[in-house]
C-alpha cells in the first residue's frame, strides 16, 4: 500500500475529543502519531503545533492536511475558509483551524471534513480500491458521511451533511424525540449512541445483543443507508463507527437494506446479500488521520 515517491506531510483527524496527529507518507510509512485531547481551541492547536514543529525540525514537511468535525468552510473564496462554524460543540463555534498552523508551520494545508478525509483513504488504500464512487458513513457519538466521485471527495454548496438527513419516524413504535440539538429527531438525531443511551438509558455498549434497541437502530440504519444509496449510486459502502463495533449489525443492515431497495436497482454488486457491497473500514480507526495525509500528500509542491 506504499506511495512511491510520496512527500514527508503531517495530517490531523481533528475530533471532538481529541486531535489525532500524525507525520509520514501513508499507510506503510507512518513515522510519528500523537494524541492530542480536545480541550480548548488555544490549548489543543498549541499542543498540535508544538509536535509538528518538532517534527519539521527532523525533517521538513512538504504540506499538512486536516480533517475536521464541521460543519466547516471548505470554500477558498470565502472570508471564514478553514474555519468551524456553526458546530454544536461549546467554545468551537467560528475557529480557525488552517490560518494558525499556515502560520506556525509555513506549509501549505489542504483542508476537509474528517468523513471525506476517511472517505477518500478507503478509496485510495481501503476497501474502495480500485472504484470510482464510494460512500462512508460513520455512527458513533454523531453520524457523518463522505463520498468520493472519481477520486475527489463530494463538495458543494457547503459540504455533505448525510446524517441530518430526515429517516421515517413512528413515533407509535418509537416515541423518542431525538437528541440532535438542531434538527431533534434526524437520522443522527435517532441513530447515534447518545440516541440509544438517552432512548433506553444505559450506554449501547452495555445493552445485549437480544436487546429490542438494536432492531430498532438496524432499521433506522437501514432507511438512512437506503436514502444515501438510492441518491448517491456508490459503487460500495463503507460503515464504520463506534455503534458498528457490534459487528452482529452488519448482515441486519445490509438485509434491511436489500428489503427497501426493493430489487429495483439492478446489478452483480446488490446481489447476495450485498455481503461485498456494505463492508466496514478496511484502515479501521485510522481512515481519518490517513485521509488527512492524503490531503496533505495532493497540496504538496
């Protein structure tokens, strides 16, 4: 999976618990991690800027990638580039993340959301080799998605914001509101593991696998999953997050999936219990701070 010729470049998973740092050229070649809790903005980019600077003082970086929770500015003609805005997260809210380390580090830096950042890894050295098109969906503490169209993560009028996306809700069989602060009860707001938790009142890793919340999350998975396929037409689907640790989740998605798709999408790939077509990360953990090195890698001179 090594990049020949590839430059020295740092990458960031910038998350909203910790920063996960990183110097190297890929996958194969990576010479230094950190992990950096996410406190305040002037304590967690000073503490990232401390260990690359020591890094560059080893060996000079070609670039530097980030990857960030968002929502973000990723427009370059805008004021606010490279800036969170209107995150959720206390203290967060309008941060400049590229200015500071442009500054600090003298580098060029490539900026992203962390799901088109892991989005764009598992297409280069994970389970989208080799396609054009490929989806990845992360559900943890939130639900994020990235999708990548010929090699180039999906952007727009802003970015992808796939788990604000409206799911069906029966609130006869499930009359939880949602906890999503902005929209209440969106696919995040019903899905995450702060949805089960509040939901059922124990944390989701401690409810059996017998536990009627997870025939409820399989179907709020299953009609978010369905939505995104039937709009996005990837080539795969990568599932990953903290949720789909439970791996029992996999074959009930995926044969959710395939009952409201319908038959209606004809090819190879939905056939078989889409088994090859909804697979988790290859990278695992990884995707994001790779993704953010890949960035790096296509900003270097």
């Amino acid at each position: 999976m090594a990049d020949g010729g590839a430059r020295l470049v740092g990458g960031i998973e910038a998350g909203g618990t910790k920063f996960v740092c990183a110097v190297g050229t890929g996958p194969d070649d990576v010479r230094a991690e950190a992990r950096v809790p996410t406190t305040t903005p002037a304590e967690t980019l000073g503490r990232v800027v401390a260990f690359f600077a020591e890094q560059a003082a080893r060996a000079p970086l070609a670039a530097l990638g980030v990857a960030s929770f968002g929502p973000v500015d990723l427009d370059s003609r805008s004021p606010t580039f490279g800036r969170i805005t209107t995150t959720p997260k206390p203290g967060w809210r309008d941060v400049d993340l590229v200015g500071p380390f442009r500054s600090a580090l003298r580098v060029p830096v490539a900026f992203d959301t962390d799901v088109n950042a892991a989005a764009l890894a598992e297409h280069r050295w994970g389970a989208g080799r080799g396609l054009g098109t490929l989806l990845y969906v992360t559900v943890g503490t939130g639900i994020g998605g990235g999708a990548v169209v010929d090699g180039r993560p999906l952007h727009g009028l802003v970015h992808p914001e796939m788990g604000h996306v409206r799911v069906p809700h029966d609130r006869a069989r499930d009359p939880f509101d949602g906890v999503c602060p902005a929209h209440g009860d969106c696919w995040e707001g019903l899905a995450t593991a702060p949805a089960i938790a509040a939901r059922w009142g124990r944390p989701p890793e401690t409810l059996p696998d017998d536990h009627p919340a997870w025939a409820l999350e399989v179907d709020y998975l299953a009609l978010g999953l369905a939505n995104l396929v039937l709009t996005l037409s990837p080539e795969r689907v990568v599932l990953g997050g903290g949720v789909m640790a439970r791996a029992a989740l996999y074959p009930l998605v995926r044969t959710g999936i395939g009952e409201l798709l319908g038959g209606y999408l004809a090819s190879p790939a939905l056939a078989a219990g889409l088994t090859r077509y909804l697979v988790p990360p290859a990278l695992g953990e990884r995707a994001g701070v790779l993704g953010a090195l890949w960035l790096a890698q296509g900003a270097a001179p």
